[in-house]
C-alpha cells in the first residue's frame, strides 16, 4: 500500500515524458525538449506563459505538488480548455486528463491573456490566496516558523503565552515527510481531531545543512519522541499516550506495581481496549507529532547524571542556567506576609497561589527569588520539595522495574549514557532498559528477546552500534516539567529549530490573574 503513491508519481513522470514533446510541437516549441527532464518543464512553464523560476518550486516537497497541479491546469487552458469542468479534470485527473489532451485534436491558444480584460473579484482573491499560502508555507518549513508556549514547563525564562520565533535555518530545516497536508496546519483543523494531512504519500527523513549544531543550553523546539501514537481527544493529545497507557494499567492492575510488572501485556491490553473505548488511538508520522520546547542540557555521546537536584556531566557539576526553578514548601506567620511575598516577588497563579487560607504554601521559584524571600523575613520556613515518593512509580525513565531504576526520582537518576552517531554498546538487561526505544522505535529495527538471546533484526545479537545522535531536554521548570526525566532521548531526527526570540507575549487572567500584553517582552531574545 505504501509503494502505491510513489507508483502513481513514476506514472506520472513517464507520461510527462511521453506526451509533453507531443503538445510543445503543437506549442511551436521544440519536441525534444519533453523529453529532457527539468528542461521539460522550463518548456513547459513558456508554454503557459509562467515566469521560469517557477521550476524551483518544483523541488519543495509539498508544494511540488501543487505547483503541478497549477501547471497541469494551465496547460489545458493554453490547449482551449477553459470551462471550470475542464479546469477541474486537469487538476484532479491529470494521469488521464494529460493523455486525452496530447492525443485530441486541441489547438494550442496559448495562455489566458488577462492584460485588457478585468478578473473576477473571486478570481483576484483567489489567486492572492494561493500564491501567500505557498510562500507562507515555503518560509514556514525552511526558514521559521511562530510557536506559542502553552504550559509553564519553561517558566524562568520563556512565559506561558510566549509567542517564539523558531529558527529552522539554526539547525537545518528538515524536508517535510508528511507532504500531503493543509498549508500552514500542523496536525489537526482547527477545533477538532481530525488530522490535516494525509499518510498516503510520505517521504524519508532529510535534513538540509544548518547553520550549526545544537549545544548545551540551547532552547530547542523539537517533536515530541512518544507522540508518535496519540489519544484522540484535544486534553489528552499532547501528552505521553504511553505513560498513560501505562498509569492505566496500573489501575487495572489495582494500583499494585509488582502485580502490574508480573503481566504488563494482560493489564496494557485492558487499559488500551478502555482509552481505544472511550476516546480512540491514532498513530502520527513523525513530523505532526506535537511541538515541544525544552532545554538542552546534555550532548550525544555525554554520561548524564543528578544529584539533589544537580546535573552532572561526565562526573563533574554542571552550572545551571539562569532560571531554573524548584519548588519549595513555604511556611509564613500570616496570609499578609503571604501575600505581600507573593506580589513582591512578581509571582503569578502559575508559580503559586496565595488567595486561599493556608499558611503553608507550595510555590516555583527561581535561586534568586528563594534567596529575596529568605532575607526578607516574611517566611517561617523554605524547603525544597521532596520527589522522593515518586521513586519505584514507573514514572521516571527507563520506566522499568528494577532495583536500580526504582531509585531514581526528578532530582536524583543516572547514570544515563546519551547514544551519539557509532558508539556501540553491549546488549545486557540494563541497556536494553535504556536503549530499546531508540533501537527498535527510532532507528527502525526489530529487536526480540528469546531464551536469554537478544535478535535484531533475526539475528543473535551481542551488541549494537547506534545510527544517530540523541539529546537530553529538560524544562527549566526542574519540578513541574515533562521532559527527558520521564520518557528519555530525543533523537536528532527529531530536532525541529531553535527558539530565538519572543516576538508577542501576552497572559491570560486565569493562570496569570490579569489579561494583559507584555510589552516588555517584546523581541526578547531566548536565552
């Protein structure tokens, strides 16, 4: 099924071949230029009377395509066929409709000559709209393109309700995969699930060269690595399908963890019949899957690790950017002094809330906003929250039960070898942990277990040697962001571009307590 649409395209091609040297003879072109690739279609723009540099956009996957279809239809006007039925079967039909227009008896009458005869206002639009769409689309897959930070993952540096311009150009844009979609829509019409593509024509990955490699810290908007199966309800459909298939079962499983690991394929099985149920499971090609933004904090081929919140690279601690958030249990003397440190620090509902009558209170915030909180003397008591009580939960990468990893919580895990393009590694229990995603999902290869043996691909294998290079994202939201931590590598494949600056930024009442633009964030850079 997948050969289909690439077999329709060759079909295509061969008749472009065939019979365009029949019509540029009739065009009083030369017919032997039909028969040149490239230089058939130089020919045939001058015989629709388009500008020559059209052949360029030829080349740009999704917009080939209906650049073709233009041309397909101008051809057929220049040939006399002008009613909207004959516009439409060139368009719609053009592995039949070319055949029947080089084998009719059509004069050829040249291109619609609009110089002294006035388009319809419908006519005028129209074309407008088509020509914005294919540029607009052009520099949004090749050179930038505007996302909107939606949760407060990245709070510290990028805000929710940041609008980012992304540089694809950073680190090479990649050549879309899922060519057949609506311009300008990711993955879904607006305010609905259904999908704005296609999968019936889809292309290999290729990146084109970037200006540069990503590097640590670099802010990068990338596809998210589990996306790549979604439940279809607009809540849900950005999260990780597989750690909630996974929270699911357990609960099928009555919340007992060892009873879960002891049959994870009886209890997956019943959590995935009730969310197909309930909501339905899709799959999406890997570039609509959702955009997210994260830092990068470790490099492929680096040996990651943390303590007490501390990140370690290779053995030695690295120096956190500025921003990084922790959440802190915060105790005060009264609601006054709570309120009054909450509006002195600049917080707003995101970091925490004061409005309740608690005086003990849970907020976000940065090293320099816990230092102006501890010398101001309006709390009682700071302390940086315990992730502890989520070790052993399944919750942090690998997501397998094993002594090792059940100790590893948000702020303490590792260490965690970051593959990189050729390293090669020994297939034992631990790394199969860590690593079998990337080798089976990511790099395309199937990989079983069978009486102790590991197969790939069929065959008894020891070791494996790594296809790509993979990265380690973090928010900078240490304890409130779904990262890394929780479902592992990003391969470069997945790398979208790099956010540079913010170019709109506007909060919203309910998560900021005011509805206001912020004007001072206006061409911020990123940092």
């Amino acid at each position: 099924m997948d050969l289909i649409p690439w077999i329709l395209l060759a079909i295509l091609l061969l008749e472009h071949l065939f019979f365009l040297p029949r019509l540029f003879s009739r065009a009083g072109q030369k017919a032997w230029h039909g028969y040149v690739p490239l230089l058939n279609y130089y020919t045939w723009l001058k015989v629709i009377g388009r500008p020559w540099y059209w052949i360029f956009l030829l080349i740009v996957p999704g917009i080939n395509l209906m650049m073709l279809v233009i041309m397909q239809v101008e051809l057929g006007i220049s040939f006399g066929q002008r009613s909207t039925v004959d516009q439409w079967k060139s368009g719609a039909a053009a592995w039949v409709a070319l055949p029947m227009l080089a084998l009719g008896q059509s004069e050829y009458v040249g291109p619609r000559d609009w110089h002294n005869k006035k388009k319809s206002t419908g006519r005028e639009w129209g074309e407008s709209i088509l020509w914005a769409l294919v540029v607009a689309s052009i520099v949004r897959t090749f050179l930038f393109e505007a996302f909107m930070i939606p949760t407060g993952s990245m709070e510290g540096s990028m805000l929710v309700g940041d609008y980012l311009y992304v540089s694809k150009t950073a680190y090479g844009p990649k050549v879309p995969q899922t060519p057949v979609s609506v311009p300008l829509i990711h993955n879904a019409l607006p305010g609905s699930m259904i999908p704005s593509y296609t999968e019936w024509f889809s292309l290999p990955f290729y990146r084109l060269p970037g200006m540069k490699k990503v590097e640590r810290y670099d802010a990068v908007v990338f596809n998210f690595p589990h996306g790549d199966t979604i439940i279809v309800d607009p809540q849900w459909a950005g999260h990780d399908y597989y750690g909630i298939l996974r929270m699911e079962a357990i609960k099928r499983a009555n919340g007992d963890i060892p009873a879960y690991v002891s049959d994870p394929g009886r209890y997956q099985g019943e959590a995935r019949s009730l969310l197909e149920r309930q909501f339905g499971i899709r799959p999406r090609p890997l570039d609509k899957t959702e955009n997210y933004v994260k830092r990068c904090v470790a490099l492929p081929g680096e040996t990651l690790s943390a303590v007490d919140g501390t990140l370690n690279i290779n053995g030695s601690p690295l120096e956190p950017p500025a921003g990084v958030q922790f959440e802190y249990r915060i105790t005060f003397e009264s609601p006054m002094e709570k309120r009054r440190a909450h509006q002195g620090l600049g917080l707003t509902n995101i970091d925490g809330t004061y409005n309740d009558r608690s005086l003990q209170v849970a907020w976000v915030l940065t090293e320099d906003e816990r230092a102006q909180l501890e010398s101001s003397g309006m709390a009682v008591t700071i302390e940086r929250v315990d992730l502890s009580f989520r070790r052993g939960r399944l919750e942090m990468f690998p997501n397998a039960y094993l002594p090792e990893f059940n100790q590893w919580d948000p702020d303490n895990f590792g260490p965690i070898t970051l593959p990189n393009r050729g390293m090669t590694i020994e297939l034992n229990q631990r790394n199969l942990a860590l690593y079998r995603r990337a080798i089976s999902t990511y790099e395309g290869h199937t990989l079983e277990e069978a009486e102790d043996k590991v197969f790939i691909d069929g065959v008894e294998s020891t070791s494996y040697t790594f296809e790509l290079d993979y990265y380690w994202m973090m928010g900078d939201n240490r304890h409130r962001s779904a990262d890394s931590r929780m479902w592992g590598f990003v391969p470069e494949t997945h790398i979208v571009g790099r956010a540079s600056f913010v170019w709109f930024s506007k909060q919203n009442k309910e998560q900021h307590g005011e509805s206001k633009i912020r004007w001072n964030r206006m061409f911020k850079s990123v940092k």
